[in-house]
C-alpha cells in the first residue's frame, strides 16, 4: 500500500495546483485495516491524517526503514526535499495525525546514523521528527517487535532531530500516545525544546528517553548548541522499561 498512501498525502497536501492553499487544508481519513508498507512515508507541512483509531488503522512497516518522517513545503509529489533545504518558512509545520498504530518489524540496521541532520534511510524507526514545529500527534500506538535484550540505537519509535537553532523540532504535542516494543521511545541529540508529552504510555521498551548522549555541545550551526531542553513528560505511565 505504500504507492497509493505516498500519492494521496502528496496529491492532497502537495499538489502544485493548491500546495499552501486554504483547499490543501483538507482531512485525509484512513479507515480501519491494516495497510503494509515497505517504504517510508514522507509527511508534509499542514497534513492532516486521520485513522479510525489506534489498533483499527494499523500502518506496517514490513522493510528495515522508517515508516514516516516529515518534509518541507519544498518537496513535490514523488520527491521528498532534503532537510538541508528546510528553512523557517518550508519546515514541516502544523503536522496533525490522530488514530493510528504506527508498526516497524524490524529491529535496528546496520548503520547508527540517526544524529546526522537528514535521517538515516535504512533504519526502522517509527516516526522521524526532522525539523518539524507545531504538530500535534494524538491517540497514536508506536509498536515495535523488541522484547527484551540488547538496545539498538537505531530502534527508535520517535527521533527528533533539527536542522539548526533557527529550524528545529519544537513545540510539537503527544496525546494519549502508547510507545511499546522499541529499543528507546525517544531520541534526540539535537536542540529540540518545548514538545510535551501529555498522558502517554511507556511500556516494554528498553529505554524510555534518550536525550543528548552523543553530541557535541555548542555547535549552534548544526543545531547542537544546547541539546534537548524544556521538554515535558507528564500523567504518563512508565512500565517494564
């Protein structure tokens, strides 16, 4: 199903005829089923994805890749722009997905390139955050295949990265999210300031946060100046992490 989801969010958020227009402020519902994917999904500013609810519209990753990051405005229908063009007028931005199981099943990659500015293909994360604000993700399953043992850096259910000080992930909400069977629920080593966690669940996971560990601090070019900071966890529940 990859094909004919890749084409409806490009058709309907991306189409030169209305891209930032009132008429691309539209509503894409997804109904319950399961739709497998074996390439990522690429997100762009003001999409709006609705499912039926989290474990009736399950989206499945099947290969060793991300199922979604998000993109800017200066991409086009089958051609996803590179993050290095992202500025703070194309960034991803107003960003709305609710009622979804978001599925890897695989574990890790070869690779560990998650801290470069744009995103490692061959990983299998969840959902890839790339200098996206002001974005609301709510009634969201996160589900991976980990159970326990060794923690993968590249098994991530949400990485969030930034381009730079002046484009980078913030202020962007979780609501009601569960994040189970990931190596860690959240990564980031870049500064990423005031998104919120708000009433989610944390559960068989490996590590819960994993904030800043490998980075240089004080890079203010490449969005390392300060790391995460200001972020919010809270009336969540952590268990068997």
């Amino acid at each position: 199903d990859t094909l004919a989801l890749q084409r409806a969010i490009d058709q309907l958020y991306l189409n030169g005829a209305t891209k930032g227009s009132v008429e691309s402020r539209i509503v894409l519902h997804i109904e319950a089923g399961t739709y497998i994917i074996n390439d990522t999904l690429y997100i762009p500013p003001h999409a709006n994805i609705i499912g039926a609810g989290s474990d009736k519209t399950i989206i499945k990753m099947t290969a060793n890749k991300p199922t979604m990051i998000t993109v800017n405005s200066a991409s086009t229908p089958g051609t996803p722009a590179s993050d290095s063009s992202s500025s703070g007028i194309n960034m991803a931005t107003n960003i709305s997905m609710q009622g979804l199981t978001i599925q890897t099943t695989a574990v890790g990659a070869a690779s560990a390139n998650v801290i470069s500015s744009d995103a490692d293909p061959d990983t299998a994360h969840g959902l890839i955050l790339q200098s996206c604000k002001d974005s609301i993700f709510e009634d969201i399953k996160f589900l991976g295949p980990w159970v326990n043992g060794a923690v993968d850096v590249d098994d991530n259910a949400i990485v969030m990265n930034s381009l730079s000080g002046a484009v980078a992930t913030d202020n962007n909400k979780f609501v009601n999210c569960t994040f189970q069977g990931f190596g860690t629920a959240i990564r980031s080593n870049w500064d990423v300031d005031d998104n919120r966690f708000t009433g989610c669940t944390f559960e068989t996971l490996g590590q819960g946060v994993r904030f800043g560990e490998t980075m240089t601090l004080g890079n203010v070019a490449s969005g390392q100046s300060k790391g995460p900071s200001s972020n919010i966890i809270e009336k969540s529940i952590f268990n068997d992490v």
